[in-house]
C-alpha cells in the first residue's frame, strides 16, 4: 500500500476497501508509473 500511496497520493482510506487481488493491480502501476518516471 506504501508504494500506492507514494506513486498516486492515496491516502491509506482510500484503499481500505479494496480487495487485494484490486491492490495488487493498482501496486504493479504504481510500479510501473515509478520506473517509467524515475528510471530502473
């Protein structure tokens, strides 16, 4: 949740009711947005 957070700027609320299979989808972009923006 800490890399959505850091990525989107959610607030941990934001994502207290999402499923995890949900979370997971939203961690790969951030993820992806990160490495896209910061380099890997």
């Amino acid at each position: 949740m800490a890399d959505i957070a850091l990525v989107f700027h959610w607030a941990p609320e934001q994502m207290q009711g999402m499923a995890l299979h949900e979370l997971m989808d939203w961690r790969e972009r951030a993820i992806e947005r990160w490495e896209r923006t910061h380099g890997a």
